[in-house]
C-alpha cells in the first residue's frame, strides 16, 4: 500500500510540472446528490458510477462531446466478413495501466470474461455474443450470433481492467453483492487516477501523466463530494467551496442563473422517469388485506394508474416546466423513435375510475409504492405528488422513499408493487430499453425488468431488431414493440428528465447529454 501512495504522490507532482508550462494546474471540486457506490465497472450498471469511473477506466471506444462513438483503447474496428458474424478491433499500442502495467489483448479477454460472469452488473451487453477470440497481443475479435451494426455504440461504458492486477488483488469476479479490492480501489488506463476513496464523504481523483491521449483539462486533482441536501450544496458553491454541482434542483436554476459569478447548464437529459408495475407475482408486495391476488397483473388496472398521473402538472409544478412528457421508454429524436407512437395516456381521472370498476376494483384497494429520494431530479416530491394523484382515484399508494443505496436491491428482490425507474439508453437506440427493460428477465436480458413483464413478441422480435440492416425494416419492428408496451401499459413512461448543472464563473466544461461529467474536458481558469 505505501508504495502505491509514493507512486500517486510522484505522478501527481509529474503532472502539475507537465502542466506548469502551457496553463496553471488547479483542484476541482464538484458534489452530486448521489455516491458512486463502487469503484467497480462491472459490478453496478448504474450511470453515477459509470459516469465517474469513466474518468478513471477506458473500452475500446468511447463517446465525444457530440455523443458519437469514436477509438479509445481500439484505433479501428470493423465487421468481420465471410461466414462468421461479429466485428474486429485493433487495440493501441503503447497504453499502460496506472501501475504502470502494460494494456494488451489478454486484458480485453479478461475483462470480457469478468463482464459476462454470474456476479456481472453489465453482462446484458454481451448477451448477442457467443466468443471473444484473441488474434494477436492488439487484435480481438466478438463473434455475434448474427450481424449485429450496433455492437460498438452498445461497448461504449465497457471498461478494461488489467488481468495481473485484478488477480493479484483478488479481484477477478464483479462484487455486484459484497466487496473486493476493486470496491474502493482501481487501475485503469484513462485520464485520471483513483487516490482516495471515502464512500460518502469525498472521492479524490489526481491526473495521470502517462495518459496516451492529449489532455484538454488543466486539473491537477478533482474531488467529488456527494452532498444530499441541495440547500447545503448551493451554498457550499455560493461560498467558493465547491466549483460545481452536477445536480441542480430545477426550482433553484432560475435564481443561480441570476446570481453573479454562477453560470448554469441546463437542457434535457436522455433519460425517461417512468413507473413499473410487479406483474409477475400472484399478490401484491404489500396490501391492507381487501384485496386478492396482483391487480396490476390486468393491463386495465395499469391503464388506470396511467390516466390518473398529471405529468403536465409535475412538469410545470415540480419540474419548472424544464421536463418534457414522455410517451416511450427512451427519449423523442433518438435512433428507433416511433413516431406512430407519440400520444401519452390523458390526464383522466374518470377515465382511471371507469377502468378500475371493469377491473373489478370500484372502489381501489392499498399497494406498495416505493421511490429512490437521491437519484433522479426531484425524485421524493414527484412520488409524493403521484401518491395523492393515484388517491384521487381510490388507488391507496403507501409510499415509502429511500436512499438509492438501498432501493436498487429492494427492487432486485422485486420488494415494490409500483416503483419509479429512470432509464437513459446507452446506445441512444431503441433497442436498448427493450433489451434492459422489455425483454422476459433472463440471464442476460431484461435485467432491469424488476416487475417482470413479459411478451413473446417483443422476445420475438428483439434478435430481429439487433441483426436487422434494412433502416426501415427495422423500424416497422421497432413500431410494433412501442405500439405493444403502449397498448399493454407495461410501463407508465412519465417526462424526460431535466438536466441542470451549475459551476462558479471561470469553470468550463461539457454538457452532454447522458449526464456524464467527463473531467478530461473540464478547465479551472
């Protein structure tokens, strides 16, 4: 352990003489509402921690500030041609870990295995891919079960960890469900290193000198501080203690925006909030005993909740009319849109009534309604409004909030008989939520379906949509899966989220997007 300190201690002061001679080397520090709860790539597809360790970890391709995917860890790459379907990359050359280990094909091998293990976080990803072949120490091959023109966009969060330093630290397999050396330490490859890791409190990240790319930043260290309470938050950036915050709640934007020496970022996030339903269970999580078995497993009952929920009252109440309706599982104007599929369910409260009493439901019954409170923007006040919504109609939500670090594996244990979701598609492609969110769980596929739906057509219909060429064939299929959630109301798709930042002046950066607050782009002046 002390030689690796002496190591960052060394590294850290390389990097502010590499800096001294082109622009000043400076500290960055910005807070979040929520935590990366890990350290580890592979054991938690969640964008907090995705989006932190991708400063840290690199794949073998990345996203620019236009979103669109270019090389990282792979130069090029290429579909493979003649009887096998897949693609080849060809790895860079001269990239080094931060122990100073050298990057090679084994490490792609390795950290592909370690994604597709029984502990993996990510291994949904791989799910069309039936081997990875090593050709040479910079060449590696996915072999898909069919072709497969998305497979690149869909790696684009996959980090590659080093074989020798994950084995010499016991941390060969993800620690989705406990914890390992990779918990609160890493080694990759990219712009910044891990220095200190205190879950909660702060997370210290120094930059790596030995970077083979061109650094754009100028930080010599970046220090993130989750800060729950966005009144504590703001005035921690008012007073100079913090350079930035990447969760502003809407209500406070108008006012910081107006305030001297603060520039806010705002747009909309490639993120819909919407709601789930347990259908897969024959009772309800919890009820009040006047109820048998699921009522939500009848698609009328979740036809209800839908026209019961006011999304243009939460999007100019409580979202400060920043959010947009949502009517899909992803965002208007990304890749596999269905534009035959526009129309959200009307706010109608009679209609929601009418629906329960052909349900057989007249008068309502109690359920679970669980929500994270420091995840999404306004997550807790937009519950608490949709409770007393879903009571108006004689549904009887009991609402309970709790930290996401607790809501993720109540949700897993499928402990919630409505629960909010958000869901950014990491492909910005229809395919993606279907995949996570749509397909019957399995090992690999819908496992971010914590309700269980299920659709043989839409199991049908996903290879097909993942192999198909032909731009218009493919979206009649990709039509047809939105025409069937809609129909069904698999899922009550709410707004797209907004996205709101705030940095003192002298701070430049990157919006994008996906939320990702990537420091190789960020400057301290």
């Amino acid at each position: 352990m002390l030689r690796h300190t002496t190591t960052r201690i060394i590294l850290a002061t390389s990097m502010v003489a590499l800096l001294g001679g082109t622009a000043m080397a400076e500290t960055f520090r910005w807070s979040a509402a929520t935590d990366p709860q890990t350290m580890d790539p592979h054991a938690a597809n969640l964008a907090p921690v995705t989006s932190f360790l991708n400063n840290i970890y690199e794949g073998l391709v990345r996203r620019g500030k236009d979103m669109a995917i270019e090389p990282s860890l792979a130069t090029a790459w290429e579909p493979l041609t003649g009887d096998e379907d897949g693609w080849r990359f060809t790895l860079r050359e001269g990239v080094t870990f931060q122990d100073g280990a050298q990057f090679n094909a084994d490490d792609v091998l390795f950290s592909y295995e370690r994604a597709i293990s029984e502990q993996s976080d990510v291994k949904s990803w791989f799910a069309p891919v039936s081997e990875l072949r090593v050709v040479d120490d910079y060449t590696v091959e996915f072999i898909t079960n069919g072709p497969n023109p998305l497979f690149p966009d869909s790696i684009a969060n996959w980090m590659i960890l080093d074989r020798d330093w994950a084995e010499a630290n016991g941390a060969t397999a993800p620690a989705r469900d406990s914890e390992t050396y990779a918990t609160l330490n890493a080694n990759g490859t990219g712009p910044f290193m891990l220095d200190r890791r205190e879950p909660g409190v702060a997370t210290r990240l120094v930059a790596n000198p030995d970077w083979w790319d061109e650094p754009e930043h100028n930080l010599t260290e970046a220090v993130l501080s989750p800060i729950t309470n966005s009144a504590t938050a703001i005035a921690a950036l008012l007073s100079g203690e913090l350079d930035m915050l990447a969760t502003v709640p809407v209500q406070n934007a108008p006012r910081l925006a107006e305030t001297d020496g603060v520039t806010v970022f705002s747009g909309v996030e490639a993120r819909v909030i919407m709601l789930g339903f347990s259908q897969d269970k024959d009772t309800l999580y919890f009820t009040d005993g006047n109820v048998e078995g699921n009522p939500f497993t009848d698609e009328r009952v979740r036809q209800a909740v839908a026209h019961a929920v006011d999304v243009p009252a939460i999007v100019q109440v409580i979202m400060g009319g920043l959010a947009k309706p949502a009517a899909q599982l992803q965002p208007a104007g990304l890749s596999g849109y269905s534009q035959a599929h526009t129309e959200r369910p009307a706010y109608d409260p009679e209609a929601a009534r009418a629906l329960l009493a052909e349900a057989g439901y007249p008068d309502g019954f109690t359920f679970s309604f669980r929500c994270p409170n420091d995840r999404y923007l306004n997550d807790a006040d937009v519950c608490l409004a949709i409770t007393g919504m879903l009571r108006q109609v004689g549904l009887n939500a009991e609402l309970e909030t709790m930290p996401v670090a607790n809501y993720w594996p109540e949700l897993r244990e499928d402990n919630a008989d409505i629960y909010l979701l958000g869901w950014s598609p990491g492909t910005f492609d229809a395919e993606h939520p279907i995949r996570f969110l749509a397909h019957t769980p399995t090992e690999q596929l819908g496992t971010w379906n914590f309700g269980g739906y299920s659709n043989a057509r839409i199991d049908e219909l996903l290879p097909q949509i993942q192999q198909e060429l032909d731009p218009a064939a493919r979206q009649a299929m990709l039509d047809e899966v939105a025409g069937i959630i809609q129909d069904e109301t698999a899922y009550v798709p709410l707004y797209e989220e907004p996205l709101v930042w705030a940095a003192r002046e002298g701070i430049d950066l990157v919006q994008r997007p996906d939320n990702f607050l990537m420091l190789r782009w960020v400057t301290v002046n």
